[in-house]
C-alpha cells in the first residue's frame, strides 16, 4: 500500500484558520498527515501546529509564513527551526501538558494521529505514543487518523474506533527512525558508573539519547527490574527479553512495563506488538505526582547540557541554540529524591572532546533543575554524590568527575568564586 499524495487529502474541510493543530511526536510521527498539512498551510493561515520530539524534518522553517509552529523542545531537527526563528519553544513541565490542552491554554482543535490497523475488535490502537494526546484527543473538535500498517498494535490507554476519526487516510511507511545509533565507549562508560546504584528490584525511568541504551545494557544481571518512564528503549525490549526486566515487585502496575512513548527500532516495535507486558498511557499517568509517590524504589535517569559545581542543571540550551526541554525531568528528580530506595541520576558526558567542558563553573543556559534536588552525577569518569552535601563540598566532587584537562580551570574559578 503507497500513501496517497498530500494533494488528495484537503484538510481545509477539517482545519479552520486560527485552530491549534497536535500531532504526535518522534517515531510516531504521522507522516502523510504532516505532508499535507505543510503543504496546504495557505488554506488555514494563522493554525498552530504543537510539535514534540521533530525526527522527520518534514515541518521547515518557510512553513512558519502562514503557521505558529510550537514545541515544548529542541530535539531533533526543532533546534534549526528555533535557530531559524520559526520555532517558539513552550518552556512547561511534562505534568502540565494534559492539563494545558484540557484547558485550551495550549490549543488542540485538530489532532493528527498515526495509528494500527484495527484488531478483531475494530480497535485502532495508538501505537507507538500516547502521551499528551489522550488529553489532546479527549478535547480535539477533530481527530483524523493515518492508519498506517507498519505500525504495531500495542496496548494504549485510549484505544479507538472508527467513530473516534471525523477522517480517515491508509500508508504503509516505515516508521521515523532516530537519529542517533548505538552508545559509543564514553556512553558504555556512563552506563557502568551508573548502574553500581541500580539495585535489584529498582523501578527505572529514563530520558532521550543514547544513555539509556547505555545504562540498559550494564544491567543484564539485575533481577525482577521495573519500568515507569516517559519513554522506552530498545535496550528495555532486550531486558525484558532477558529476564532482567520483569516488573515483578513494582509497587503499581505490578508485571507491567509502563511508558508514555517508545523511542526505538524495530527490535522495540515487534516485541511491544500485543505485547500485554506493556502499556503506553497518557502523561496525565506517566508524570502524575500522584502516581509518582506511589513508586517505591524509583530511580530517575535523566541527562543534561551541562551541570555547575553546585549541582545546577542546565538541560535546555547549548551554544546559544535551544537543543533540550524542561520536560519531564524534574517531575522524576523529586518523586525518586523521595521515593523510598529510590535514587536521581543526572548521567552526561563529561566534556565535548577536550574544547568544551560541561561541567562548569556558572550555567550558559536556564535552571532546569535546582541544585536544591541535586542528587547523583555521573560521567565516564566517576560519580559525584552530592545527596546531603553542603555548598563548600560539592565543588571538589564535580570536579573529580571533569574532564581532566578541565579540572584545573575549574579549581581555580572556584577558588575565585568560592561559591558563597
């Protein structure tokens, strides 16, 4: 089956000039839809469109002549847009996003879905993300659906029928593929450094890139693993395929993978096909801090641009781009910082090579997590605990961690600054 053109679709029998258009983000990215939308903007001049994660790079900066075009990041190819001027970024936590749409405080007239093929039932299932759009879908005025083959029926909170869809257009595309491939030394570095405080029995939560894979794969010989993330991985196909993940003695959703998104390749998508083991659910679930406080064990892994030496995280701007998000980190800092056995683990690189360190003396970017949450820092060069440590002792911590060639400018900035 070929997708038809973006000709043969008129969405301005669907899009009213002014409406706020959603869509889903990253591998879920419904392709035909977006095709169509972009090339026929004149109709609706004045939409909206809320991106997320922006892997295809089909939306461009000339788009924005007759369209508002929104994202809560940078990931992918948002960072051109934004750089571009084209791209206003939505600086919200994760939590709020449902809350957001339900309220029209971010618009959701229209919906733009990539869903399965139906099941015996005649449920569509969402596939590979629910996310902000189960609100988006809730409060929508329209919903039309790319059903697209190559997607996999999964376990989604919603599912959908035909009378969810005011239209409904057929392909068969492979899904966006991510732009990053498997974790290099310095991330498998990471990835062992962090995986001495996962502990038999934790709950994960992870974060984008290449690190999860990464600290995944330091796990295969952990037992009875949970999952409750934003997102998955391949690498969570491979411990659930091992054994090392089974969600066992989770406190919620006992036996169960939960996550908002899957963020992978084929490995995941044809292990989550009717895969009971796993469910993909709203954000209003998957960062509630009320669900959140009820995970025992939880330890959040999350990533960063850059950290001070007080353990200030700047996870929205490098080199003056915006290239990250506020996102759902912080929701996950705090519930692990509070969760019984749990632990929050802000895993990065410790340098671009050796001309950028990112570990620094003073933030180039906004707060996006205080140092007030700080708890575990880890490199490839170690492991800075900052949990329960005062100011004065924090830096020499951080600095253990640099990049050698580093870690004698920064000794002398603190020196100067004694961040008092």
């Amino acid at each position: 089956m070929t997708a038809p053109p973006p000709s043969a679709l008129d969405l301005s029998a669907f899009i009213r000039p002014g409406d706020g258009v959603v869509w889903g983000q990253a591998c879920s990215e419904p392709l035909t839809l977006i095709e169509a939308f972009v090339e026929q903007r004149a109709r609706y001049p004045g939409a909206t469109a809320f991106m997320g994660v922006n892997y295809s790079g089909t939306v461009k900066a000339e788009h924005a002549d007759h369209l508002k075009l929104l994202s809560y990041c940078g990931a992918g190819h948002n960072r051109k847009l934004a750089d571009a001027g084209a791209l206003d970024i939505c600086p919200f936590p994760y939590s709020q996003l449902g809350g957001l749409i339900r309220s029209r405080k971010l618009k959701a007239d229209v919906v733009l879905v990539q869903v399965s093929p139906p099941n015996a039932r005649g449920e569509y299932s969402l596939g590979i993300s629910v996310e902000y759009l189960g609100a988006a879908i809730e409060t929508a005025r329209v919903v039309i659906a790319e059903v697209n083959d190559q997607v996999p029926w999964t376990h989604t909170e919603p599912l959908l029928t035909a009378k969810d869809f005011a239209h409904v257009v057929h392909s068969s595309r492979p899904l966006v593929p991510l732009p990053y491939g498997a974790p290099g030394e310095v991330e498998l570095a990471i990835g062992r450094n962090a995986a001495q405080f996962i502990a038999d029995g934790s709950v994960l939560e992870f974060g984008l890139g290449s690190l999860p894979d990464a600290i995944l794969a330091a796990l295969g010989d952990r037992r009875d693993l949970g999952i409750h993330s934003g997102l998955l991985c391949d690498g969570v196909a491979r411990l659930m395929q091992s054994g090392a993940i089974t969600n066992a003695h989770k406190s919620i959703d006992r036996g169960v993978t939960v996550g908002g998104v899957l963020f992978g390749t084929k490995l995941l998508f044809d292990f989550a096909r009717n895969n009971k083991a796993i469910s993909l659910r709203s954000t209003d679930y998957t960062h509630s801090p009320a669900t959140l406080g009820r995970i025992d064990k939880f330890v959040a892994l999350n990533s960063a641009v850059e950290v001070d030496l007080t353990g200030q995280v700047n996870a929205e701007i490098a080199g003056g781009s915006y290239v990250g998000a506020v996102g759902g980190a912080l929701d996950f800092i705090r519930a692990a910082n509070a969760s019984p056995g749990g632990a929050s683990l802000i895993c990065l690189p410790a340098s671009i090579g050796t001309k950028l360190s990112r570990i620094v003396d003073k933030l180039s970017g906004p707060v996006a997590t205080p140092r007030s949450e700080a708890g575990l820092f880890v490199t490839e060069h170690g492991v800075a605990d900052l949990r329960g440590v005062p100011l004065s002792e924090r830096p020499a911590k951080m600095i253990a961690i640099a990049h050698p060639a580093f870690r004698e400018a920064l000794t002398e900035k603190w020196g100067q600054s004694r961040l008092k």
